[in-house]
C-alpha cells in the first residue's frame, strides 16, 4: 500500500472515530473513552491497572478520563484494603443506567465502521 493512501485510510478512520464519540456525546452525554472505561468496569470493582489492560489506554490518559468520569458521577473511587495507595472504582447507577441505554438502543457507526462490527 501507497504510504500516503495509508494516511489517507487514516484520516477516514480518525474522522469516524470523531464521528462516533460525537454521536455518543450528542445522545448519552460520554465521550469514547468514557464510554470505553464504563465498560470496562462494568458490575465489577477494578483497579486503575485493570482499565488500562482492557481499554489500551495510556496510564496517564486512563487517569485523565478516570477522573472526567468521576467528575461526571459516573464512578465512586474507594482506597484499596490492603494497600491503602491502590485505588478502585465501580459504576454508579447512573453510569450503569448509561451503559444500559447504549446497549438497548446503541448509536449510530459510521459506514466506514461497519465493516469491523461485522460477524466473522
């Protein structure tokens, strides 16, 4: 592949991806990211550590939206028994009343997109 069409799939991609956190703003008030994190929290109690494994995020980038999200009243951040430096989080009921709209109505992929929703 052209190395220039391979930044123009790019740039396709990087504005669907924009597209899609929009939508997601627009009809649920959570970024991607956001969204990406509440998942992956889920009905558990997991550490920092665990949301940087199952997003991909950067520890500094996880922190960052974290802390969006607490500021929103999406998650409650308790101290860790054992070891009081290490933080968990868990889903408020508005979060998890936001994870449940997403999944029962869903929002709207870019065409570009489509193909990586597909069943295999």
């Amino acid at each position: 592949m052209e190395k220039i069409k391979c930044i123009c799939i790019m740039r396709e991609l990087f504005t669907a991806l924009s597209d899609l956190e929009s939508r997601l703003m627009d009809t649920y008030g959570v970024s991607l990211n956001e969204a990406m994190v509440l998942c992956s929290i889920g009905n558990e109690r997991v550490s920092a550590g665990v949301v940087i494994e199952r997003t991909g995020l950067s520890a500094s980038h996880a922190s960052k939206v974290l802390g969006a999200a607490e500021k929103k009243g999406f998650l409650t951040r308790v101290l860790g028994e054992q070891d009081k430096r290490q933080m968990y989080f868990t889903l408020t009921e508005e979060a998890k009343n936001v994870l449940t709209r997403i999944k029962d109505h869903g929002v709207e992929v870019p065409d570009v997109l489509l193909p990586l929703f597909k069943e295999a």
